[in-house]
C-alpha cells in the first residue's frame, strides 16, 4: 500500500511546481528551504518523544485450540 501523502507534502510539490516556472527563484527557494526545516524539526522532535507503552498483548483462544 502507498503511504499517504501528508499536506506538507503536497505544498512543497505545488513550491516546487512554482519554482520552475518562476522568472525570479529567490522567493520561492527561501520558502521552500523554511518548509524543509520546520519538516525536520518537527519530525526530529516526534521522533525523540519517548515511544507509548506496548500494550500487553493479548492471547487468541483459537477455535482449533
């Protein structure tokens, strides 16, 4: 299964989609390298939080069992 593209994903490529037809790149490419950097971020910072307890797992009582 394909993983689900996010909104930011979906903006960048609309940036991207800008840049090239921008006259002037300046603009578009300093938008879109703040974009990446607070994509990182928050995803280091999400990645550092402590994982969830595991639940206890629980055990199947099979009807061939």
């Amino acid at each position: 299964m394909a993983k689900k593209q996010e909104a930011v994903d979906n903006l960048l490529d609309a940036l991207v989609w800008m840049r090239r037809k921008a006259k002037k790149h300046e603009p578009v490419d300093a938008l879109i390298d703040a974009l990446v950097g607070m994509r990182r971020k928050a995803k280091k910072k999400t990645a550092q939080k402590t994982p969830l307890k595991k639940k206890a797992g629980r055990r199947r009582s099979g009807a061939g069992q």
